[in-house]
C-alpha cells in the first residue's frame, strides 16, 4: 500500500507529510503503517483524499467488482487515445437508444 501512495503522491505532486497534516495524521504514520494495521477509517479518508477506491489502496486492484469482460474492457478503452475513446462512447449512446426504442416497441406490442 505504501508503494501506491507513494505513487499517488507523485501524481498529485505532494507529499506524505502534507497528506498526513491535512488529514489530521501523525507525522510520518503513513510510511510507518503496515497494510492489516491501518484503520478503515485513515484508509476510507486516504482514498476520498486522491480520489481512489478503498480496494485501489488495500489491493491495487482498479475495478474489483467488475467481471473480468468489463475489466478488460476498461483496461483496453483507458489505452486509446482521448478520441478514440470519444467514438466508442458515441458508439455506446446509439446503442442504448437503439436498446431503449427496441425495448419501447416491444412494450408497444404488448398492449
């Protein structure tokens, strides 16, 4: 876990010290924390703070609770370029109107 604080720190461009002063924490608790010894609560404010999940921090897995389709789907749209991931949201609006106007039909059909 502290590896990816460490990163998240880096991407933020602040430091473990100014995370643990604006979080309330004790200086220099962060480096010091072993993983099963942190509380629920510094992990939960530690995750609200950069913006990740709880599970990011413990695990470093991104989406957990996804299947592993929509997990590699996700990987793979996060490696295309911004327009490209453009398209394929355009892409998946058409769908769901098309979905959505299918399923208006049938229920058209039904009475």
């Amino acid at each position: 876990m502290v590896e990816r604080l460490k990163a998240l720190c880096n991407k933020k461009k602040t430091t473990f010290s100014s995370v643990e002063k604006e979080l309330g924490f004790s200086n220099g608790s962060l480096i010091k924390s072993k993983p099963d010894k942190i509380s629920a609560y510094r992990v939960k404010a530690l995750a609200n703070y950069f913006g990740v999940s709880m599970d990011y921090l413990l695990t470093g897995d991104v989406h957990p609770t996804y299947s592993p389709e929509i997990r590699d789907f996700i990987t793979r749209l996060e490696k295309l370029p911004r327009e490209y991931q453009n398209d394929v949201f355009k892409a998946l609006k058409h769908a769901e109107y098309d979905y959505a106007e299918s399923l208006n039909k049938k229920d058209s059909s039904l009475a």
